[in-house]
C-alpha cells in the first residue's frame, strides 16, 4: 500500500511533467531539427492546475511560470517556474509534497542549461541543482550539481512540447531527466476534441502519451492541448491502478512585467565601446492584490480547531490565496479553503470539507463557487454561477437563486472583513449566502486587546458577527483580528452541536538569519 500511494504522489507530481512534456518528446535523436514556436515562452504566461486524485476532488494545486528573459549564470535564457503542492486529505493523509522548481532555458531552441529544485516531501527536504547541456569552458556550479547533456529535464519539456507542431498522426520521443533517473516519454497525436474546464471551452489536440522509468514500470495517459500557437494543456488524464489523476487548467493568464533597472555591468576602458547587458525582466507575481489590501497571492493561513474537552487539535483548517488569472472569462483571484477533522475526534464525528472561491479582484465579490462537504454521513457537492451585476446565483442543477448585489460567500466574505475599517465600536453590514440563502451579516468591531496563541501575546481587535435571524448571536461567532497591517484573523470562536470551538492560527516562529 505504501509504494501504491507513494506511486501516485508521485504522479500527481509529474503530471504537468511526465504526461505533459512528454509531448516535448521528439521524432529524431536531435530535438533542435524540430520546429520550434517561441509562443509558448513568452514572458509573464502564468498557468494554474487543479489535481484531482481518485474521489479526491481537490488533491493538488500546480502553477507554472514563465517568469524573466535575460542573463543567468552567464547564458542568456528564459526563466522559468513550477511549483506543486498537495492539498486537503491527501497532503494530510497520503503524500505531503510543497515543491519549487526554476529551469533556465536556451531561448532559441528550449533546451534546459541549468535546473533547480526545492523538494519538500512527507519525509525528506531537499535541493538540488543540475546543469544540463553544458558548452565547453561554462562554470562550473555546485559540488552536488549533475551535469547532464543533451536532454530536459520536466519543466523544460513541458514547454518544449508546446514548441512543437503537434500534428494529427505525428509521433515523438523524448528522454527527460528528474532526480537522477531517465523517464522514456513516447507520444502520438491522435486527434481533435473539445474540452471544457474552470478557465472556459478549448478546441484541443489529443495525444496518447507513455512513459516509462529506468526503474521499472509505466504509466499511461492523455494530454490535451489547446489548438492554437501556445498548445496550453488544458486536461491531463493518466489511469493508474489506484485511482485516475486529472490536471484541469483552472486559470490562464500573463503576469504584468515592468522593466527592470539594468544589470550592472563592467565599468568599459576609455576608447572602447561600452558593454551592453541584456536586461532581466522579472516576473511580478500575478494576481498581486492592489497595495491596499492586506493580503497577497501565496498567503496561506493554517489553524488547529480545538474542542475544550479534548486535548489534542480535533481539526485543521487552511486557507490560501492561490493565483490571480482568468476564470469563466472573469480576471479574479482564486481563494481555497480545506478543513477536516483529526484522529482525536474521529470516533464521534468525520468531516473533510472543501471549498474555492472566484472573486473580482477589486471588489472581492465572488462570481463562482465550488464546495464539497463530506460530513459524518452527509455528503453534498455543488457549485454557483453568481451575477453580481444582476443579483442572482443559478446552481449547477440549473436553480436560479435572487440576491442581493455584493453578495459574498463563506470564503470571501473571509477576506473582505480583513480590509474593513475595524475601529472599535464601528459596526458594518454584509449580504452573504447561507445554504443557497442570503442572509444579513453585521461585523462590530468590539474592542483592542491582547490574544494568546501558543506562547505568543499578539495585540488584536475583537470582533463579533452576527446575523438578521431571530437569534442573532445563536452561534456566538468571534474573531481576533491582528492589529496591524496584515489584518491576519488570529482565533476564531463559535458554538456549534459539538459544543464551543476554537481555532487558532498556527504561528510559526521567526528564525533569525
């Protein structure tokens, strides 16, 4: 069993890369007699992914960069970035993985010359560095780099693939190097099909794809790029005896990327023309809010829940602010919410619940919304179409429902009470959906005083949120809101069936440099 969820952790992690960049796979032993599109690299692409593992909906996030063009380690290259990350029960229960990955690559032809990789998995940390297609006389880099000619390593072939003409009936092979093991990645056009995901409808191409390790053993699947110059992959889909792996495309989008000032360069002898150095173009983080607001793109916030008869956290809860880019033809920012019970409350009740929120970035209305609640026996999925500009949220099953304008849901409304004047004694009223019904949420901002969290005391104002039912304060909703720029919800309180409940941000302490 442990190798079986080792194998797909490991294929949620090579997804983007294994099934991918397989397409990067070429016809002849030399990829440079390939065609090559430079529309795939250009500067500011960012692509966001949602994994779904068996009946985990929500099992993985991954985004993919292009992030700078200019000159690295002496070459000039294109930058580019991956990071993947396990989510909810999976990274909880099965596979933990928080990786980073930054290739730089040759712009003429996408050959990879330098590679890195910060691998934060259940039982190991790591970072390596490998160079790869070296020319003579280049630097040498670090003691632990891997010199490896003539091949890609999975980032890099992710997007060499998109370079390629991809031709119904064509057919590539390619070898791609990851953590000092060869994968065979053989790939076929086969046809044409029209995909629908989160980041709307794409004509595609279809391509059967292989791949096979060093080690032993194989995996299959399909890819499915968009039908245009950029060949952005729209759907992975691999079967594995354990469970099928999806990678949907749930934002596309390009990152703002101003110029930067000039890279120094030497100081030129008198009578000699001066030396002109490319500049790098860094990449801003898309989807970076607006200054004012006090959160921004990445920010995850994790909490323990505490009941006061049981010791032990009884939950975890995190939020994240995951990427700014186009979703169902809106510019939004993508929030997600995972919270499930521990072994600590197991015996008495079982919940894993799930929740993504697309929102307009200045306003923070939302204009979708997915959830999936699994608790005790009751299960219930669902997902929201909502029209601020006319008040109505239609379900997935077709139901139309009436709203108020500027109604939020249980996530955004999480982030929007972060940017409200919290002046104590100053109260503000909100319209927010509750079981598909809106309801009137009143946040009074209570008073200043100091909360404990772990062995920390953090100056925070109290709030208390209460609703236009006829017991407005049934559920005793109470949060400590740090008083400071960041606005970060530092302990949230309620009283539900199980009893009052706690949850407490997890601080992690400073480490001096």
């Amino acid at each position: 069993m442990t190798q079986s969820l080792k194998s797909a952790a490991a294929c949620i992690l090579l997804v983007l890369g294994a099934f991918v960049l397989s397409s990067s796979a070429q016809q002849t032993d030399n990829p440079a007699s390939q065609p090559f599109s430079p529309a795939p690299y250009r500067v500011g692409e960012r692509l966001t992914y949602n994994v779904s593992f068996s009946s985990f909906i929500s099992a993985a996030h991954v985004e993919l960069l292009v992030s700078a063009r200019g000159t690295f380690f002496g070459r000039e290259g294109i930058q580019l970035k991956g990071h993947v990350e396990t989510s909810g029960v999976v990274n909880a229960a099965l596979f933990a993985i928080n990786n980073d990955y930054i290739t730089y690559v040759d712009p003429a032809t996408g050959l990879p010359y330098r590679g890195q990789q910060t691998i934060r998995e259940t039982a190991r940390t790591a970072e390596t560095v490998a160079a790869f297609n070296q020319p003579a006389g280049t630097a040498a880099i670090h003691a632990r780099s891997a010199t490896v000619p003539g091949s890609y390593d999975f980032l890099s072939a992710i997007y060499r693939v998109r370079a390629l003409p991809l031709t119904e009936g064509s057919a590539y092979t390619l070898t791609v190097r990851n953590e000092n093991e060869n994968y065979q990645i053989d790939i076929s056009v086969s046809g044409h099909e029209v995909i629908k995901t989160n980041a709307g409808s794409f004509n595609t191409v279809v391509s059967q794809v292989r791949l096979k390790g060093e080690s032993g053993g194989g995996h299959s699947g399909k890819v499915y790029f968009s039908d245009d110059q950029r060949h952005v992959p729209v759907l992975i889909v691999s079967r594995m005896p354990i469970g099928e792996i999806r990678a949907e495309l749930a934002g596309s989008g390009f990152v703002a990327t101003p110029p930067a000032p000039p890279v120094p360069g030497p100081t030129p002898v008198p009578g000699t023309p001066p030396v002109r150095t490319p500049l790098v173009i860094p990449a801003t983080p898309e989807g970076d809010p607006p200054a004012d607001l006090p959160f921004k793109v990445g920010e995850q916030l994790n909490y323990q829940i505490f009941l006061p008869t049981v010791q032990a956290p009884v939950g975890t809860a995190s939020f994240h602010v995951r990427a700014r880019s186009k979703y169902f033809d809106h510019d939004g920012f993508m929030f997600t919410l995972s919270a499930q019970t521990t072994n600590a409350l197991q015996k008495l009740f079982v919940a894993n619940d799930v929740m993504t929120s697309y929102v307009d970035p200045k306003t923070l209305l939302p204009f979708h919304t997915e959830f999936t609640f699994n608790e005790g026996r009751n299960r219930f999925a669902g997902k929201l179409s909502i029209n601020q500009d006319y008040g109505t949220a239609t379900t997935d099953t077709g139901e139309k429902i009436d709203i108020p304008i500027g109604t939020h849901d249980y996530l955004s409304y999480f982030y929007l009470v972060r940017t409200f004047n919290l002046r104590p004694s100053k109260q503000t009223a909100i319209s927010i959906l509750v079981n598909n019904q809106p309801k009137t949420l009143k946040v009074s901002a209570v008073k200043r005083e100091s909360v404990q969290i772990g062995s920390q005391t953090i100056p925070a104002i109290l709030i208390s949120l209460t609703t236009d039912d006829a017991e407005p304060d049934k559920f005793q909703l109470r949060a400590w809101i740090s008083d400071d720029k960041r606005r970060l919800p530092l302990r949230l309180n309620a009283v539900t069936e199980l009893g009052p409940i706690r949850a407490d941000l997890a601080i992690i302490p400073v480490t001096p440099q």
